[in-house]
C-alpha cells in the first residue's frame, strides 16, 4: 500500500528523523511511505475535473496521505480525487485558524480565554480600547510564532505587533496564567494517548520549540471529560489540544495543533506515536 506524507520543503529538511520513523515503521504494515513536497505540486482543475500533477508530471494517487503541512485546500483537493486524508480538511480548516477554533469549541461552554477576532488593517484601532497586558495572535501562526504580549499604552509595542501582522487576520486576548504554564494533550482519534506540561524557561512562551521546560502531566477525571467533549466536537485523527494552566491552576482551552510536533512526547514517555498513528489510519481507511 502507498501513503503519502506531505511536507513542505523546509519542513522535511527539519523533519528527516520522523519522516524515517514513518518510512521505517511502515514497512511493518506493508505500507511504502513517499514523501510528497507540497511546493513540487500543481493541483486544480483542468477540463472541468479536478488534477493533481508533481513535478510537472501526473502522479499515481496514493491510498492516503498523511497532512503534515497547513494546507487545507491541498486535503480539500486530495479529498475530492477520492484519497483518505489524515488530517482532514476540515479539522485542518478548524484548527488552523485560531478564530475558527475558538468559534466552534465555544459551542461546548468549557473555559476559553476572552477573545477579539480582528481583520487585518484593524488591529492598531482594536488596541486603543485595550488595557493592560494583552496577548496578539495571528489567526494562522504556528508552534509559538507570531504570538506577541504586549502593553496596548506603549506606542513602540503597539507599532512593532501592527508592522509585524498588517496583512493578517489576528485575534487579541487578555494575558492569562502568570506562571506561563501550559498542556498539551495529545489525541488520535478519540483516544488521549499522553498529556505534556510545558513551563516557559523566560518570557511567557512555553513551546518546547522555544526552549520551554517539560513533564508529563495526568489528567484528572474532570480534565479528560473535557479533552473528550472537544475531541467529539472535531473529530481529528491526530491533534494536539493546547490548554493554558490558570492563575488556579485551572485548565483554560487555548488551542488545537493540526500538524502537532511530538519532540517532547518523544522526550517524557517511551510512547510510539507513529506506530499509534498508523494503527489508526489503517482501521479508518
């Protein structure tokens, strides 16, 4: 059987070691992973139907592909030339905007984060009616990027978050969880396979990818009810649901990671991610 795994070209160059692991563990199911550089595809539609071509030639279609990349209109496309797409577009099209997912997993009336969607062109008019330390978001941003604390008073700050943003959608926020503490839970399917808690080592940012301090964390009876009520909401594949820890230690949803990094899964337990995963795929094609 033939997957693909798709990635951007910079982030297969990043990604070589996991990218192996999913070859590597492949072979034990009888699956060839090939990976698939996102930017060496044209897809569209040609004689009223849709085409996939890389490399500038037509390309046998895969059984299915795994999504590594935020390309929600590529797993549209795949989708409508009949391949099973890990994610899907749709919870690739939830999770990758953070307004979107904020929007849909207020349905739930678990704790969220107060928070503003602005369109790009309005953030320096959305900031004069802030006070206090505020956190701005790209609607799109990625593994602890574009995300900015600043004081909405000081002019520099405001001007440098407005440069830095001025043709994207972002959303604002009100700075929650002074110990800068943060979980995240990582799901396939409707199965919580481990939860991680990160500390920022300096400013407020806990990313692993930025340097952060991490652990493994058990989930009380209460916190994984309400992993499972966003989980049956979504109805990912495989996701990281992201969660601010409170000034009360309380979990506040902040996030779904569509394209979910496991460095630091890897780092705290001795859980094979990939091998979970693929058992999934295979019992969902």
């Amino acid at each position: 059987m033939i997957g693909w795994i798709l990635y951007g070209r910079k982030e297969a160059e990043y990604n070589k070691h996991y990218i192996t692991m999913y070859q590597e563990e492949g072979k034990k199911f009888d699956i060839t992973f090939e990976l698939i550089i996102v930017e060496d595809l044209d897809f569209g539609v040609r004689n009223n139907e849709w085409y996939l071509e890389y490399q500038g030639e037509p390309v046998k279609l895969p059984r299915f592909a795994i999504c590594r990349v935020i390309y929600p209109l590529l797993s549209k496309q795949l989708e409508c030339m009949k391949v099973a797409v890990f994610n899907n577009s749709n919870v690739a099209r939830i999770c990758n905007d953070k307004a979107s997912t904020y929007q849909t997993v207020a349905s739930l009336g678990i704790d969220i984060v107060d928070t503003t969607f602005c369109k790009h062109g309005e953030l320096r008019d959305k900031l004069t009616k802030r006070n206090g330390q505020t956190v701005v978001k790209t609607v799109d941003g990625h593994g602890g990027q574009q995300v900015y604390l600043i004081d909405p008073s000081d002019i520099s700050q405001v001007d440098e978050v407005v440069n830095n943003t001025c043709y994207q959608d972002t959303v604002i926020q009100p700075f929650v969880g002074c110990e800068n503490k943060d979980l995240r839970v990582y799901v396939i399917g409707n199965t919580i396979i481990a939860a991680i808690l990160r500390k920022a080592k300096e400013g407020f940012k806990s990313n692993f990818s930025l340097g952060g301090e991490v652990s493994v964390y058990e989930l009380n009876k209460e916190e994984r009810e309400m992993v499972h009520m966003i989980i049956d909401l979504v109805k990912p594949n495989m996701v990281g649901i992201d969660f601010i820890i409170g000034d009360k230690g309380e979990l506040i949803f902040n996030e779904i990671e569509d394209v979910v990094g496991a460095r630091m899964l890897y780092q705290c337990t001795d859980i094979n991610l990939v091998k979970l995963y693929i058992e999934h795929i295979l019992d969902h094609l």
